[in-house]
C-alpha cells in the first residue's frame, strides 16, 4: 500500500503510533462473526482466486 499509494497502514488513526499485527483471521465464519459483532456487514465478502506472481493483468 505505501509503495503505489503512499498509504502507512501501520499507523493508528488515534496516535499515529505504529500497529503490528496480532493475528490473520482467514475463516470466513469467524470473519463474519466479528464483523457482524461490530455492526458491520458481512454480505460483502467476496474471495477472489490467487493470481500467479507472475501474473501482470
């Protein structure tokens, strides 16, 4: 993200201190369980396939 958009996801909107990552969530029921815990909706998750890395389209 900061390589094309110069966007630091890392920083914390509250403090601008730094964030790291605590966990990876790839369960689509836990997923939708948090978001939806949130108030969020969870009807737009959508998986895409994995592209080669080769792969410039």
């Amino acid at each position: 993200m900061h390589r094309v958009w110069g966007w630091d996801v890392l920083k914390c909107p509250k403090c601008e201190g730094r964030m790291r990552f605590i966990a990876v969530i790839k369960e689509r029921g836990v997923i939708e369980h948090i978001l939806t815990h949130v108030g969020l909706s969870a009807a737009r998750i959508v998986t895409a396939p994995a592209r080669r890395w080769d792969d410039t389209s």
